[in-house]
C-alpha cells in the first residue's frame, strides 16, 4: 500500500479523517496529502561551472514568456527524463514552480534545476561566453530540427505559442531550427515540440 511504501523510506505519515484531508487542499486529493518543502530557483552562473568540472556537455532548455503551468509542467517533465541539465527562465512574463507546475511535471520539478533570471538576453549571452550553441526553435526557420548539430554544449531556446521568441532573444541564436508541419495545423503545442526536439538532441548526441 502507499502508507507501507512511504514507512519504509521513513517519511512520517499518519492516518486522518478526509475531512482533515479536505480542510488542506479543495484539489482532488484521492485520499493522500503531501506536505513538501519549496522548491527554491537555481542561479545559471552557478550550475555551468558545476556541470563543466563534472565532464558534461550540457544541455539548457530556455523559456521565452511560456506562461501557461500545464506547458511548463509538461516541459520540465520531459526535460528531467531526457537527462536536460537545467530549465532556464526569465522573471517576467514566465510560469513559476506552484502546486500545480509540480504536479503536471510529474514530481520532476523536485529533481531538475530550474534558473531565473531577470534578463534572459544576458544569460543567454553568458551562456554563448560559456561555449554554448544558443539553437531556436521557430517555425519561420529554414532548417529542420533533425539536421542541427547538437554535439557541443547546447541551450534549446523556445517561445510562447503565442508570440514565439522575442527579437531580442533571437538575434542572439547561433542557429534556427523548425519542425516541418505536414498537415493543415500550423504549429504544434510547445511542451510537444519541446519533446521531440529535446530528444532528437539527447538522441543524437548517443
């Protein structure tokens, strides 16, 4: 049962009424509350010299204005199981790690490192100082996704579904990759396209 699975990692937990249960939380609970420690945000400055010393080729997925939770949660999540070394957004116009981020991430946001930063465009440049290739994923790029080289250290950089990548941000991609679109739909779902680019680079790098 889960009560005798969370014992043997010994996690206190008690038994209580549903209605203390239902005072906790007005979510669908499904009989088990968690209380969890907050998750506190990663400085990018900090990460990149760490990942180096540990003989890595990062890998850095960026957020320009994702602001929808759901999108957020399904990236992190697929980011934490491809192996992405680190989430990196801005402060402003951006999803924040809640209940609900953390629940669509699958927990995964407890295990990833996520970056904030007040100014993308200078991290991103921080990022290109540190040896990285800053690659966007725009649907008005001339190259598919599956003919970039992903083999050096690499920041995947993706926009809202809405607005896409900011000027700003995309004068400062070394390259710009799309995914072709076969039918009458003209762009796909960010945290899906987040996903299949994510791997074709983990894929590639094998």
């Amino acid at each position: 049962t889960l009560f005798a699975k969370i014992k043997t990692y010994g996690i206190p937990c008690r038994k209580v009424p549903v209605e203390k249960l239902n005072s906790f939380t007005e979510k669908n609970h499904q009989g088990a509350v968690a209380f969890v420690a907050e998750i506190s945000y990663s400085n990018i400055s900090d990460i990149i010299p760490t990942l180096y010393e540990a003989g890595k080729t990062p890998l850095i997925v960026a957020l320009d204005g994702v602001t929808d939770i759901r999108n957020f949660g399904a990236i992190s999540r697929t980011c934490e199981c491809a192996g992405v070394d680190a989430i990196l957004l801005p402060s402003y116009c951006s999803a924040t790690i809640n209940a609900d981020a953390v629940k669509t991430s699958a927990g995964a946001l407890h295990y990833l490192p996520v970056c904030r930063t007040d100014n993308l465009c200078q991290a991103i440049k921080f990022l290109k100082n540190s040896g990285f290739t800053i690659i966007a994923l725009s649907e008005k790029a001339n190259i598919a996704y599956t003919d970039q080289d992903y083999s050096s250290p690499t920041v995947l950089v993706l926009g809202a579904e809405d607005r896409g990548i900011s000027s700003e941000v995309l004068s400062l991609c070394d390259s710009k990759v799309k995914i072709p679109v076969l039918g009458k739909i003209e762009s796909l779902n960010v945290s899906v396209a987040a996903g299949i680019v994510i791997y074709e680079a983990v894929k590639s790098r094998q």
